[in-house]
C-alpha cells in the first residue's frame, strides 16, 4: 500500500512538474487557434523573418554600426525568437511541444532575451546618433569644453551605458523566474498568457497576483525606457537632424508610435487575444525602430558628406597658400628691384646704387 501510495505521489508530482513545464512559456497557450488564427500567425512569422533580415542586412552595410555587437548580431536574433514563437501559436502551441523538453526550455530562455535585446538596441541607435553629432543626450555633453568636473564625461558614459546593460540582466532574470515557476509558493496559470487589464479586474490580494504581476513587469520597463528614448529621437530628428524636416509630424515619431502600439498590445486580459495583441505590437515597436535606422542612416551619411567637403575646403585653402608663398608678390619684387644688380654689358659691368641715386661704371676687361 505504500509503495502504491510512493508511486501515486509520484507520478501526481511528474504531471504537476509537466504542466508546470508546458504552461509556463509567456504567449504559448492549450488552445487550438482557428484557422484564421493561425493564418494571422503566419503572416507574423513571415514579418519578423524580413525584419530579422533587414536588421542584419542594415547592420552588416553601415559602418557605424559595425562596433555595436547588439545591433548586428542580438537584434536580428530577436526577431528570429520571435518568428519560433509565432510558429509555435499556429501549431497549436503546447500540443506541439510537449514531446520536446528541451527544445521547449531553450525556447523559455530564449523568449526572455527578447525584452533585454530590445532595450538595448534602442539605446545604442539613440546613443550613436546624438554622439556623432555632439548632441547632449542624457546628462552627458559630448562637445563640452570645461574638462574640469565632478564626473566627467567617459565616466558618465561609461556609467550610463552598463546601467542599461545592467537593467537588461535584471528584465532577463524576471522573464527566465516567470517562464520557468522560479517564484516561491506562487504558481499562476494566467501568468504569461494575460495582460494588465486581468491583473486590474481580479479580485484576489497582490500577494496571490505576483506571479501575474512578475511577468508584466518586463514589457513594462521597456515600454517607459523607449518611451524616453523614442521621445529624444523625435526632438533630435526635429530640431538637430542634418535634414530638416517642416514638421513635427516627421519619420522621427514612429519609434515612439511602435512603443504606444507595443503598450497596448499588452493591455489586453483575455488569453485569448493576449498572445495576439502581444506579438503584433511587438513587431509595430521593431518595425518603426527599423524606419528609425533608415532615418538615422540618412542623417549619418549627410554629416559624413559635410565632413568630406569641409576637408576639401581645408586642403583647398592649404594647397592655395602653399603656392602663394612660392610666387614672389608684388611687394617682394618691388623691395628686390631696390636692390643693387648687375647687368653686363659687354666687357663693361654697370653697377647701380638706385639708393643713393649714382651710377659708376667701371670698365673692365675680361680675361681668358
């Protein structure tokens, strides 16, 4: 009777373990989708395949990006994650993976980079473009000329930049403690699979919703943190971009428009809708981070163009006045025409003293 009780306890614990295992994963779902569903699916995975290949492509072409590892390699990354998981919701999500465990944890590890990847990216094109054209930009003056400060510039770049790094980690350990149960004595089935408005409207204590909670917290700092950062491109782009625009209304605002569109994808409280409204936000907020490049490609190359004609300008003006002094000016052959010169004339030299107003000859004669 024990051992039947040991088994019972057992086997009770490998399918609470299993469950545990397959419900966990943010946006993956027991429900059989539809088929327009899974159409909708479809065309998401197609979109995140082109936008993984345009990052990479944009990140392999442009010098400036050739430094930034985020850039070229993690956010091309991003949208591949993206693309698994939409596969996976068109084929009927956790009925297809539940004979793949691994594949099936790789995918929670991986899903919770996507956040952390995205942060970054953002504050790398945001950083980039502000530097190179000396722009200050979070409390740092990349063209100040006091040298003399309390912290100075590199430090604060130094720090500012591993603060983001750092926050990323931090976004990266919630998503991998919500997708894998790591939470103590809090095991939410809607944890992962539903939005704020679910979180609002149900009535237990907070204690009870942390799990919920825990994995909204996530899209939530990365919607605050773009939000800052896409409002400092759309006022660079407008006031201090090499191309003026006319109007407020500009490419520049599109960035801040994907991170409006990625927040609302996250609001929705049905299980239902989640997964969807979650996904297609998510492409709108890479999508217009996508246009951005384009913009701030543009207003690189213009600046390089500036460059390379002041340059010219430069060597054009050392190369005038390095021939200037070696033709003599007027000036110099006037003072050389004061001076005293010989001219021969036959075997008689004449000398004349201009100066003094006298002219002598002197004969001589020339000797073999």
């Amino acid at each position: 009777m024990l051992s039947n009780l040991s088994l019972s306890s057992s086997s009770n614990f490998a399918i609470n373990e299993t469950t545990s295992i397959t419900r966990a994963m943010t946006f993956i779902t027991d429900i059989t989708p539809n088929l327009v569903t899974r159409i909708v699916y479809g065309i998401l995975a197609f979109f995140f395949l082109l936008c993984s290949i345009k990052i990479a492509k944009v990140g392999h072409t442009q010098p400036w990006y050739h430094n930034s590892i985020t850039i070229r390699f993690f956010f091309p990354l991003s949208c591949l994650i993206s693309l698994a998981e939409n596969v996976i919701l068109a084929l009927e999500g956790t009925k297809y993976i539940e004979s793949t465990s691994v594949y099936l944890k790789t995918l929670y590890i991986a899903h919770a980079m996507v956040v952390p990847i995205l942060l970054n990216a953002t504050y790398e094109i945001c950083y980039l473009v502000h530097k190179r054209r000396s722009v200050n930009f979070c409390g740092i003056f990349f063209d100040e000329g006091k040298r003399v400060k309390l912290i100075s510039n590199p430090a604060r770049s130094f720090v500012l930049r591993n603060l983001v790094r750092a926050l990323g980690i931090i976004l990266f350990v919630l998503q991998i403690a919500s997708n894998f149960d790591l939470i103590p004595n809090e095991d939410d089935e809607l944890a992962g699979i539903t939005g704020w408005i679910s979180l609002i409207q149900d009535k237990r204590s907070w204690n009870e919703k942390v799990h919920i909670l825990v994995s909204l917290l996530s899209p939530a700092f990365l919607v605050l943190t773009d939000g800052y950062l896409s409002v400092a491109l759309w006022r660079y782009g407008t006031t201090r971009a090499m191309v003026v625009h006319s109007s407020y209304w500009n490419p520049w605002f599109s960035m801040l428009f994907g991170t409006i569109a990625f927040g609302v994808g996250q609001i929705f409280g049905q299980k239902e809708w989640y997964p969807l409204s979650s996904n297609l936000g998510l492409l709108i907020l890479i999508i217009s981070v996508i246009l951005v490049m384009g913009e701030v490609d543009k207003d690189m190359e213009a600046a390089a163009q500036f460059t390379h004609f002041l340059s010219d300008v430069v060597r054009a003006s050392f190369s005038q006045s390095s021939t200037m002094q070696m033709s003599p000016s007027p000036r110099e052959i006037a003072l050389e025409e004061q001076q005293p010169q010989f001219r021969g004339v036959g075997s008689v030299a004449v000398a004349t003293d201009i100066s003094h107003g006298q002219t002598a000859s002197i004969e001589t004669f020339a000797r073999m």
